[in-house]
C-alpha cells in the first residue's frame, strides 16, 4: 500500500505576502531583498503618516520570522502579511496534510473546541469562493501572564487535503482587519495529491 504525498503551492502578490524560508534556505540575496521590501512599505507607511511600522527594525523583524520559520514542523509554512498598514509584518503559518477523521474534527482542527477560552469561539463556514468545506474560527483565550491572545483559523478540506491557516495576535484591534485576510490567504493555496 502506497502513501499519498501532498504538494502545494501558495499563489499570492509577492507585495503584500513574503513567503518566509527556512533559515538554511534563507540565502544572503533573499535577506537582502526582504530588508529593501521592509525598507519599502516602511517609507510607504511614513508617507502616510503612519509612524509604528515605519520605525520597524527591519533585521529584527526578519531574525524574528526566521525564528518562527525554524520551529515549524516539515508540513508547515510561514508566510508574513504587509497588508496591514503601520502593523507587519503579520506571520501566518499554512499547514497542508493529507485529510484525517470526519466533518467534526475539522472543528478540532480549527481550534472551536477544547481549552479555555475567554469566551465561545465564533464559528462561520468557509466562503464558497474558497472552495471544500471548513470552518472560520475565531477564538481569544488568557495566556499564564494574563494577555489575550486572538487565533484566527480557517481550514479547508477539499480534495482529501486539509488546509490550515492560523495567525494568532495579542492586538485584538487587529483581528477584524486581519481576519478576512486570513481567509484570502487560505483561498490562495493550491493543493495537489500524488498517489
């Protein structure tokens, strides 16, 4: 019995997502490059008047994705979002696995259940324009030192492939900007299944 593998790609404006390699990928020219983008968005974000992230330490923003890259599993991506004026870089982590257990686990799988969170998650169904079927959770939950932490998730199954996407913010001015980002971002992987 043969293994099907999973491959996918993730087709996004390369001005408004970076798609973050591993550290050991991470050639001296695409450090370069990520440093001008950061230096670009940034003077955009100063020619609007918005002092936050054009302040941005550009080196630290990118050790820090790359950090956040290395801890991820084989199965994981980290794509950084510059959408959102005077707040970038946003990491967002893909996931994409072969698709395990019912309709109800992609509940499970969207965080709508278990833990403690601070209040009920809001659950809303995937757009069609998404494709497969999944759910759309938003959840906030208390961390040890007392922050409220928000996670936006949207998971798709389609195919026998689920799609993950999670970002996870103690900005929660942030979440109702960000989320329907997230759920684009989801729209923009495509999967592929070789048996």
């Amino acid at each position: 019995m043969t293994t099907a593998t999973v491959s996918s790609s993730i087709t996004t404006d390369g001005a408004t997502w970076l798609l973050v390699p591993h550290p050991d990928e991470a050639d001296p020219a695409w450090r370069a490059e990520t440093l001008e983008l950061f230096d670009a968005v940034a003077r955009l974000d100063r020619e609007d008047g918005r002092s936050s992230a054009a302040e941005l330490d550009g080196p630290g923003a990118l050790a820090t994705l790359l950090e956040h890259r290395a801890a991820l599993g084989p199965a994981q991506r980290l794509v950084a979002s510059l959408v959102v004026p005077g707040n970038w870089p946003l990491p967002v982590v893909v996931t994409v696995g072969p698709s395990e257990g019912g309709t109800a686990e992609l509940l499970d799988l969207a965080g709508a259940t278990g833990g403690l969170p601070v209040e009920p998650p809001s659950v809303d169904e995937l757009p069609e324009h998404v494709g497969g079927e999944g759910p759309v959770v938003i959840r906030y939950d208390l961390d040890d030192a007392g922050a409220i932490w928000a996670t936006v998730t949207a998971v798709r199954r389609a195919d026998g492939v689920d799609t993950h996407v999670r970002w996870r913010t103690t900005d929660l001015a942030l979440v109702p900007v960000f989320a329907p980002v997230v759920v684009e971002l989801l729209a923009a992987v495509e999967n592929e299944v070789h048996a």
